[in-house]
C-alpha cells in the first residue's frame, strides 16, 4: 500500500507524470482528503479562477480504501469551488475509489484543459485520455454503463451528466447509479476541463500490510457494528431512518425554507412506507453495513434516497408523495446535480415568489409555491439544461443573489456562499449551529455533525469524550465549541483514510476511537502511528483548510449562520409552547466560536496561530 503514488496529468500537452508520496508527506496527511487539501493548497492561488485551465481537479481516495470488510470505499474530490468561489471539496463512496486504488494510482491530479470531451482511462499500464463526444449529453448513468460495458466487471467510472456539460455551478459527479460526489460543484469543474468521465482497470486487490492481526480487527469491528442498535435502522431502512428520529420524533427537520420546523406531510414519506419501494439491499465496496437500498417508482428504478434528499425535497419543498420525490432522486443522479443545492435554491426561488419579490416576467411564466411537484420538477429541468429561470439559479447561490438583488440574500439559508446541507433547523441545537458555520466548504454537516448531542450522554461521560466541560443539554452553549473542534477533527481522519462517517454518526462512543485508528492504520499499512499523532492529523488538515479559506478572504464574520436562524420560526402553527420563542442567542453563538478558535490555535478573528502553523509542521 506504500508508497502512495500521484500521477499528473495535463490535459493541454497529455503530458503524464507520476511521483512517490515520502512517508512523512502521508503521516502528517495519511491520504484522500488530507493530501487533496496539501496538494490543493500548494497548487493554486487566490487569482485562481476556479473554471481556469490553471485550477486543480484531484481524485483522491483514502489511505485504507480498497481494504475489504471495514466500509473503506471513500474517495475525495477536490478543487477550488465553480459554486462558492472557495475551498472546493466532495466526498464519494461506492466502488470507484476502491478500483482505482487497484491500478497503483492514489492521486490523479488533472490541469488544464482538453480541446473536445474526453475521458481518462487509467489502469496498471498507465494513463490515457480518449474521444468522448460520443457520450457527450449522455446521462450519468447511461456513461458509466456504456464504459463498464467497453472495458469490463474489473473497472469502475465516475462521470458528469448534462449539468455538469452545461457548467452548472453545483452540478456533481456520479459513480454507478447515486453515488455522488455532489457538494461544491466538481462535477462543474470536471466539465469546465471537457473530462466527461474518469474510467479505471484495477485488477489487483489491495492486501493489508499484517493480513493476520487485520483480519482479527476487522471480525471484532463487524462483531461490535452488529450490536450497535442505530446500525441495525442504517441496514433496514438506509439513511432515511434519521427522517423518523430528527423530524418525527425530536420535530428539528426544518420546512418551508426554514420559515417552519413542522411539516404536516412527514407521515406521507415516512421511511416505513418509503420501505414499501424497496426491491433489495446494496452497498458501497465491500461494506459490512449496506445500507443502500435499490427501489421501484412506477417505470423508475435506483437507489436511494438518502436522508438529505428525502427531507430536502419533502419538507423543504412542501412534497408529500413519496413516487414524486424518488423520481427526483433518480432525475438529478441522471442529470449529475447537488440534490442539497438544487432543493435550496428552489425553496428560495419559492419564498421569493411569495414575498412578491420575483414575479412570474422574471420566472418566464413559471408560478412558484410551496409543494407544487409539477413547477419543481419542471425548475429542475431549466437549471440542467441552462433554460429560462433555470439558468438564473444554475448560476449557483453567491451569483444568483447578486442577479436578483441583495435583499433576496437575507432568506437564504447558506454559509460561505454554499447552501446548507443539512435539512435540520439550526435554532434546535447550537452545536448543530455551530458545526454548520465553520465548516470548511461553506454551510455543510459532514464536516461535523455532533450526532451524540442527541444522546442524553451525563456531563462526565462527554467530558470523558471531548477532555473538557460539555453541558448535557443540546440546547445549551456551554462547551459546544469543544464538541464542534473535536467532531472536525475525528471526521477530517475517516476523510483521510477513506472511511464512511456514516458508520461513525451511528456508533455509540469507544467503538472507532483514536487507538483503533492506531492499529488499523498499523496493520493495514505498517505505519506506526500513535492515537496522539493521529489527531494531530485531523487538527493539522482541517487548519490547512483554514489557511485556504484565509487566503481567500475568509473571516470571522463567515462563520455565523444566517440571520434568520436568530429569530423565532415564523410560522408558529403546532408548535410546542417551548419552539414558539426559539432562537439562537448571539452572545452564546460568539461564545462558542471563540471556545472553538481557542481548541484550534487561531485567533479570535479566525486566523490560524502562527505558532499553530509552527507546530503542525504547515510553515
């Protein structure tokens, strides 16, 4: 598994050119997104335009995809973002990652430009860039059955859609059926370089270092996984299970653009029905959770959807039809499209329309309002395509604001120009609040998510966890800033060594710890790394990050969730006398951030310590 290998690739000349990585570049790194984020930082600067020849697209999957049995198939995605202008970064999981491991290629790193649509081939014989105008304006998914038919069961394909050929600046990349690499736009970036797929041959498996001592930590690790109880939901019902705990049972799914956290639709989508469409169980490369499930709507058939999906275009929107939403789900795979993105923007466009801010000359005819399933589809369609209203919001958030004026800005949920992932309202948790706004790649929960704030942990078993104070209560701001530095850190390491944090939301404590990263990287690698030097990693990537989004502009200002968020919901119908005054309290949001700038060693305006950058060797 070592030395992990780089090839560079340059679209202009086809010039290849592949180097070691030294162990020390992947101990402070391990791989994927850690060495995504050091090549992304040495590589561009910030006159860098992010749809320029000059811009970085890197594929990067982790130190340990690849290994069979331990939910190692993650790969990462990265470039200075077409959508936010800033740090752009996806993470993927199915099959690719693993198979290209198998090629003896861990990075590819593409410059420049092609001249015509091509796709890359890479296998153990090396690297080649071929004619793609035949599957230019093919879907996602019809490319990568055309290649994993031209070059067989050993090979995987990642490949963009329409919107990713049209620049639409969200637009994703897709691996098989759903497996998106989906936030910040590299599916734009992909197609701003004319690459309309990525096909790799990899015929080798990737064997751990001690097969013997490997072997025994992966059957404790499926073992204990097979005890854990929110594991057990993860395998039956998939992602979607979370609609039931966070919107049915705790009430925090946010609605209606955040105007609202109560959806009167929820028992119209709930998972238990949503498990009538299933047809069968699947997964990413080798997992022993496989919590994809493939699914039948009418003439549709995919998989998925996950959480995200199932509750951005449910309450978000207003949709109460579960065959409506999975045909969205399979149309933007089809059509390569960020589904957290998409559903925003429309949820803005649709609040706008309401507040008579945009109106229907402005909309080309089209009227907007909450749950109309005819005008939502019809929106994501003219985004894909660059049609009529479409191309207003294909634009992405940052652009779309600027076209149709700064006051529209203010109902839009976002941070760092990137629309917030999460369909969770904010006000429930400031840990939740917190996570979000510091996130590196704009308003995003996969860089955090403090799953554990709804645990019902005592304030000694999180003071074991985070080694310092914690309040207890998820609505408190005491210690919040600790919960937020320490999740950063411990899931920036599953990024790195190619892991589904999936697995990690859904563990109770103790289970994927700090030691158990010791020895599996140990046996996995030979790598001997102490728990202590492993969360120096994770500290050290995610400060990285920061000295990009500094670089950029970033400032402490950035860090703050929207405005809407320190405000009651207004629309107050069924809620609970206790949600009726519900907000986040600015002084305790300030709080947090500055406990959260302390933990990190930057300043108070969110710049990184000198002597931080010292101390993690990132002079």
């Amino acid at each position: 598994m070592l030395p992990q290998r780089i090839a560079y690739l340059d679209l202009d000349t086809r010039k290849v050119e592949i180097k070691d990585i030294s162990e020390d570049i992947t101990r402070k790194f391990l791989g994927g997104r850690g060495i995504n984020m050091y090549l992304l930082y040495g590589h561009t600067k910030p006159e860098t335009h992010p749809l320029s020849p000059e811009n970085l697209l890197i594929v990067g999957p982790g130190l340990l995809t690849g290994l069979e049995g331990i939910g190692a198939s993650r790969c990462n995605i990265s470039g200075k973002s077409p959508e936010t202008g800033l740090l752009g970064d996806s993470n993927m999981g199915g099959h690719f990652g693993a198979f290209m491991k198998r090629t003896g290629i861990d990075f590819l790193v593409i410059i420049g430009t092609a001249q015509k649509p091509v796709y890359i081939h890479l296998d153990g014989e090396g690297i080649n860039v071929e004619d793609a105008q035949d599957l230019w304006g093919k879907s996602t998914i019809e490319t990568n059955t055309v290649l994993i038919s031209r070059y067989g069961p050993s090979s995987q394909s990642i490949s963009i859609g329409v919107a990713g050929e049209n620049l639409v600046r969200f637009a994703c990349i897709i691996n098989r059926r759903k497996n998106a690499a989906a936030r910040t736009g590299m599916g734009c970036l992909m197609g701003a370089k004319k690459v309309k797929a990525i096909v790799v041959n990899g015929r080798k498996p990737i064997k751990p270092k001690d097969e013997g001592r490997f072997g025994i930590l992966r059957k404790e690790l499926q073992q204990s996984l097979n005890e854990e109880p929110l594991v057990k939901l993860l395998r039956e019902f998939g992602s979607p299970f979370l609609f039931m705990l966070i919107n049915q049972r705790i009430g925090m799914g946010r609605a209606y653009n955040g105007l609202s956290s109560k959806f009167s639709g929820n028992r119209n989508i709930s998972p238990r029905l949503l498990k009538e469409y299933y047809q069968g169980r699947a997964g990413c490369f080798s997992c022993p959770v496989a919590c994809h499930h493939e699914y039948r709507a009418g003439e549709v058939e995919n998989e998925g959807p996950e959480y995200t999906i199932l509750s951005s275009f449910g309450p978000v929107l207003g949709i109460r039809r579960l065959d409506t939403i999975l045909h969205i789900n399979d149309l933007i795979n089809r059509y390569g499209i960020d589904g957290s993105s998409t559903a925003n923007l429309i949820a803005w466009a649709i609040e706008l329309f309401n507040r008579g801010l945009i109106n229907e000359n402005m909309t080309n005819g089209l009227k907007l309002d909450w749950g109309d399933e005819e005008a939502i589809i019809e929106l994501i369609h003219q985004i894909a395509h660059r049609q009529g209203f479409g191309n207003v919001l294909a634009n992405g958030a940052k652009e779309a604001v600027r076209q149709l004026g700064e006051e529209t800005g203010k109902y839009f949920l976002w941070g760092k120009y990137l629309p917030q992932s999460d369909p969770v309202d904010l006000r429930y948790f400031p840990a939740y609040a917190l996570g979000n706004s510091v996130a590196s790649r704009g308003s995003d929960h996969l860089r955090s998510r403090p799953t554990w704030e709804a645990a019902g942990f005592s304030e000694e078993a999180l003071k074991a966890i985070y080694g310092g104070r914690v309040s207890a209560n998820p609505r408190r701001y005491e210690g919040k800033g600790r919960v937020i530095w320490w999740w950063e850190t411990y899931l920036s390491l599953f990024d790195a060594l190619g892991l589904c944090k999936l697995i990690a939301f859904h563990c109770r404590p103790g289970l994927l710890d700090f030691e158990f990263f010791s020895e599996l990287i140990r046996y996995a690698t030979g790598l001997d790394l102490t728990p202590e030097e492993i969360f120096a990693v994770g500290e050290r990537v995610v400060t990285l990050e920061r000295m990009f989004l500094v670089r950029e502009g970033v400032k402490r200002e950035d860090d703050f969730p929207p405005q809407r968020y320190f405000e009651p919901l207004a629309w107050q119908d069924d809620l609970k006398p206790a949600e009726k005054d519900l907000k986040l309290d600015r002084a305790g949001f300030e709080r947090m951030l500055d406990e959260y700038y302390d933990l990190r060693g930057w300043n108070r305006k969110g710049r990184p310590l000198e002597e931080t950058i010292k101390h993690l060797g990132l002079s």
